[in-house]
C-alpha cells in the first residue's frame, strides 16, 4: 500500500506507531508542522500526556489543520491521549480537544500509573483472535453518540470506537508485536 501516514510526533509514543506501520510495509513519518500534517494521507494522534499535545497543538496551528483533514475525509486515528483529544466530551474537564468525535471520555478511567495492566480485547473488524491491548492511565468512553461504533469493551467499558474516517482507541496497541489493529486502521482506506 502506499500511503503516506503521519504520526504526531509532538509528546508520546509515536516511534512505537512508525514502527508498526513499517511492519505493514507503509511509508508512516513523524510530522510536527501543519504542512507536514497535510502531506499525509492518514494521521495518527499517539498515547502521551493529553493536556501538554493538546497545548502544542494550539500552538502550531495544528488543530485546524487536523479537523480540515477530517472534515475532508481522512483517516484519523487517536490512541490513548489521542482518543482523549478526538472526543466531544470530557468528563469534569474543559481542557482543550478537537472535538470530531461523538463521545464522552473519562480520562485516567482505570487508574494511575501504577495500575497500568494488559488484556485481551475481541475487536470488531480484527480477525485472528483477542487482541493484546496495554492500558496505560487509560481513558474510557461514557457515552457514544448515534454516529460512533463501538468496536471493543473491556468487561463493561468501552475501549474502541469509530466514527466515519476516525477510529479511537483507549489502549495501545503500538506497544505490543500485533500489528493487527494497525492493518483495521489502514483498511478504513477501502471503506472510504
């Protein structure tokens, strides 16, 4: 496939995306800048510290530039801080987000660092098996909206969504050798 696929490469774990997505013989580069970021035909929005990418997103202009690539279409995918910032609605907070897609989040839903844990999650659209999923001050959805699925739980707790061209995760799938969400991510091209 060649595709061009950002990876927000502001604060978090971005290598660990880029890596991935190498493994699925896709081009995925780090991008900081808003010409960089409409390069791309795909973005990833990575775990990391919600608040601070959020700020530096303001800060470099990037938010516009990510709702015009969503507005016209593109994949966008947010894993952990990056489902945080996707959301409408964040529970007991007002701090900044992109607000594309139709869900409430709780941040740090599962804990603190410390109770960072594994599981394995049955993803709508992923075959093969569970999927290993590494929650780390995971957030959670509360509510979804009439738009978003929902594609996986963990017991009764919504962990995976999506909404059109956004998909959003609340664990990380980039931290283990299963780059089968990845490849549900590069799909979403031919349901475009």
């Amino acid at each position: 496939m060649n595709l061009r696929i950002g990876v927000l490469a502001l604060q978090g774990d971005f290598a660990e995306h880029i890596r991935a997505f190498a493994e699925l013989d896709c081009q995925a580069v780090p991008v900081k800048r808003a010409a960089e970021v409409r390069e791309c035909d795909a973005l990833v929005i990575p775990g990391g510290e919600s608040t601070t990418i959020g700020k530096l997103c303001q800060r470099f202009g990037l938010d516009e530039t990510i709702v015009e690539l969503s507005e016209r279409g593109t994949p966008i995918w947010g894993t952990c801080a990056g489902m945080i910032l996707l959301a409408k609605e964040i529970e007991g907070s007002d701090q900044w987000r992109l607000g594309l897609m139709d869900i409430t989040v709780q941040r740090n839903a599962f804990g603190r660092q410390v109770d960072s844990f594994e599981a394995d999650l049955t993803i709508e659209g992923v075959t093969g098996g569970p999927v290993r999923a590494v929650f780390i001050r995971a957030p959670f959805v509360t509510e979804v909206g009439s738009d978003a699925q929902v594609l996986a739980r963990f017991e009764d707790k919504i962990v995976m969504v999506r909404q059109g061209n956004l998909l959003a995760s609340a664990f990380h799938p980039e931290l283990t050798d299963d780059i089968r969400v990845h490849e549900y991510f590069l799909n979403m091209f031919d349901s475009k």
